[in-house]
C-alpha cells in the first residue's frame, strides 16, 4: 500500500495562530499502485517541541527538542529513546533552543552528527553549530565548530538549517537575529560581510573555512560567508540535479520566499521584499524597495504575499514511492499548516499546490525517508507567547488555545508528538484590497519581523 508517512505531533490541547480561514484546497495526489491516496499517518509517542529531523542509515531517526534534548526515535515508530547525552546547554528562549540536526555524508564510517542551537555568550545569544560521535544513546567528543558572530540580544530569527553539498561541506542558513528593520533599512547587518547576520555560510565538517569559499582573502569579510541579504531561512536542501542549495526563509508582512542560493549572490533583505513593514495596511503598495529585486539583488523563485505562510522545512523528493512527485519542492508552512509542492521546472518551479491542510498542523520539517515515504514532523501552539489581538475588519480574536486536530486513519506507522511553540499574534488593518479569506489568513500570521 502507498501512503504518505508523516511524523506528526499532536497534543491533547493545540493552539491556534487566530481566526480560521476556509480550508486550503487539497492539490493534485498521485495515484499509488493500489489506486489509493496518500494519507497521513499516525503514532502516539511524545517528544516535546521538536524541531529538526535526521534519518539514520537502518532507519531510526534522529529527532531535536526546542529546550535542548535529542533522541532518537525507531525506524517502526513506535519507541523513542531518552535524551542523548552529551547536548551542550542551548538558549531555550523565544524561538532559541536546539534546532536542526544531520548526519556526517559518511557516518557509517564515523559517526558524526552534526546540530545547530542558540548559543548564549557573555551578552546576548547567537546561532552555533557543535558536533558529536554518536554512540548509543551518547554524543562523544563534542566539539562547536562553528559560532555566528556576533551575539545579539534578541531571542528570534536564529534560522537555521543545516545541509551537507556534494563535496561534502557544510552550509548553514542563518537569521539576521532580527537586527534589520524593514521600515528603516540599513548595510550593516544581513547586508554586511563583516559577520554572519542573515547569511549563509560554508565550512568544512570540522569547522574550518573551505580554500574555495567566495570571500578567503578578501579584505573585511568573514571567509565563511557564502550569500548574504537573507532575513530568516527556516528551510534547505540540496538540489540533487544541479547541487546547488536553495533554501525557503521568511518575510517581513508577507514576502515569504523560496531562493536558488549561489556564492556571492545577495538577495536583497532587508532592502527589497514583497513583503511590507510589520502593521502596514496590507497590498502592493508597501513593499520593500519597491518589491521587485533586479538588477542589484537575486529575485526569488517563489514568493508568498501580500499574505505569509511562513515557510519552514524543505526537501527535494526523489523517492520511488510517488513517482508523479519526482523532482518536486516539498516546502512546510506553520501559519497556513500544509505541505506545499512545488514541481521543479529547470531552474524555476511550477504553480504550487496544498496538501494535507486538512490535518490543521504546522509543519516545521519534511524528509524522505530511506523507504521513499514522505516524514512530516509538525508542532502545535499550545500556550499564548503574549497576549497581543488578531484583528482584521471581520472579528476581533484573543490567542487562546483550542483543541487539536483530528488525526487521519493511518496507512502507515509514524509519530504523534506535541510542540509547545511560541504563539505570536498580531494586529493589521486592510487597503480594500483583500478578500475575506485573505483577511481570515492574514490573521494567522505571525508580526515579528520575517519570522514566525
């Protein structure tokens, strides 16, 4: 039977990011060799807030916990591990914490893995990445290889994901830390090769800087960097034609974009984006810059806007299972809670199609399996971050919690969870030129600069 398997993590109690708009429409579903849609499977075990997801060669998963646990969860579904030791201490506050994890390309020889946190220093915090030899239920010979300069006292915008290239380095999405105003943008953050705000950097596995990275030798800049002018990557993955990175990363109020990622190239935050400065009567007329990103800047493949949904893990399937889905973007959304796929064209994408919105769950990562089954791991908002309005002309809506989604009957054996995220409501007011049902989404949708 083909089924789509998903890591889903429910609660008892879920949140809700403000008033509900309609259903998204379900997209087109590959038929399977039985005739049968895919569907979403479901298990009842409980890791707390997760946030990245990593396969094991037999199968297992590695699965990481906002306030800094990792565990490992069986290839069946059906036990998760206590907390490998060995994790250093994180910066569990706001959307600080432990966030993504991956393997060493050959960990069946040394088993390194590999997992980016939120890092306090003296003052303020910042993104690191650290690394330990997986043994059993322990992480030996930890070591951070790699710290995001400089700290900032803020407890947003950390990104981040990790993603080995072809060659077997280390790229690192990273988030402005929440530095760059759109309303008053300036050079000297995610604009600046002089540190790791809102860049993309490249490192060799042990931490070191790679000989042919863009900027080595060059005057003032960081020789990390890879790419700069990005405001929040939440998502990455290697393209496996071109094996060139791409990566999805959040808006401001809207903009929410999905972009082909090349050494030196900038992509322009916090100068130009479609989307507009937080609280900004909501439509075109508000947009960064102008929106548009040429010539100075690279234009994105995809945008979301005047409306965000923000955009979190991505994946490239390449699986046998769906065979119609070959070659298509697979990108998570917290705020509109679907999966969207996004058929590779080139180097361009198609028109996007939801699915899976009818489960109500943010989906914070997506990954192929090594059985071609699709995992999604989701988390629901349980608990008000603060207790700021949603408003649009329609109703007016406290953040509350409210109860969690019905599961779908299972095909296939997966994960339940529960994420106690952090719940951000804001208020807007609209031009005229929005429908209700863009009204309905927009109050779902988070206010803190280009990141949810």
């Amino acid at each position: 039977m083909t089924g789509l398997a998903a890591v889903v993590l429910l609660s008892a109690c879920g949140g809700d990011d403000g008033p509900k708009r309609p259903p998204l429409p379900v997209g087109p579903i590959p038929p399977s060799g039985g005739g049968l849609a895919p569907r979403a499977g479901h298990a009842h075990l409980r890791p707390r807030e997760p946030l990245g997801l990593a396969f094991l060669p037999d199968g297992r998963m590695l699965v990481t916990e906002r306030p800094g646990r990792m565990r490992i969860v069986s290839a069946d579904g059906t036990t998760v591990s206590a907390r490998l030791t060995g994790v250093p201490p994180v910066h569990a506050v706001g959307q600080g914490g432990l966030l993504d994890v991956a393997i060493d390309p050959d960990f069946v020889a040394t088993p390194w893995v590999y997992w980016t946190f939120a890092e306090d220093g003296v003052v303020g915090s910042g993104t690191a990445v650290a690394r330990g030899l997986l043994n059993g239920n322990a992480l030996d010979s930890v070591q951070v290889i790699f710290r995001q300069l400089p700290k900032v006292v803020s407890d947003i915008h950390y990104g981040s994901r990790l993603v080995f290239g072809s060659d077997k380095t280390l790229f690192v999405t990273l988030g402005d830390r929440d530095t760059d105003n759109p309303a008053a943008p300036t050079t000297n953050n995610a604009q600046s090769l002089t540190n790791h705000l809102g860049k993309v950097v490249r490192i060799n596995r042990d931490g070191t800087t790679p000989a042919d990275n863009p900027y080595v030798g060059v005057t003032g800049a960081l020789p990390e960097i890879f790419s700069l002018g990005h405001c929040n990557p939440q998502g990455a993955a290697l393209n496996p034609v071109s094996n060139e990175l791409w990566l999805d990363e959040h808006g401001p109020q809207g903009g929410d974009e999905v972009n082909r990622i090349q050494a030196t190239h900038n992509y322009g935050w916090p100068l130009r984006s479609y989307g507009c400065p937080e609280g900004s009567p909501v439509g075109v007329g508000c947009q960064i810059g102008g929106g548009t990103h040429f010539p100075n800047f690279d234009e994105p493949l995809e945008v979301w806007a005047p409306i965000a949904t923000a955009p979190s893990g991505m994946m490239f399937y390449t699986g046998a299972q769906f065979p119609e889905w070959q070659g298509s973007v697979f990108v998570g959304a917290l705020v509109d809670r679907t999966l969207w796929r996004l058929p590779l064209v080139g180097n361009t994408l198609g028109a996007r199609d939801p699915l899976f919105a009818d489960l109500g769950e943010r989906i914070r990562d997506v990954r192929q399996g090594p059985d071609g089954f699709i995992y999604l791991l989701t988390d629901n908002s349980q608990r008000p971050h603060r207790a700021h309005r949603a408003l649009n002309l329609r109703s007016t809506t406290c953040c509350s919690p409210a109860p969690a989604a019905a599961a779908a009957a299972p095909t296939k054996i997966s994960n339940v969870h529960d994420l106690n995220a952090d719940l951000h409501c804001h208020s807007t007011v609209s031009d005229g030129t929005l429908s209700p049902e863009q009204l309905a989404r927009l109050a779902r949708t988070t206010a803190l600069h280009c990141g949810r």
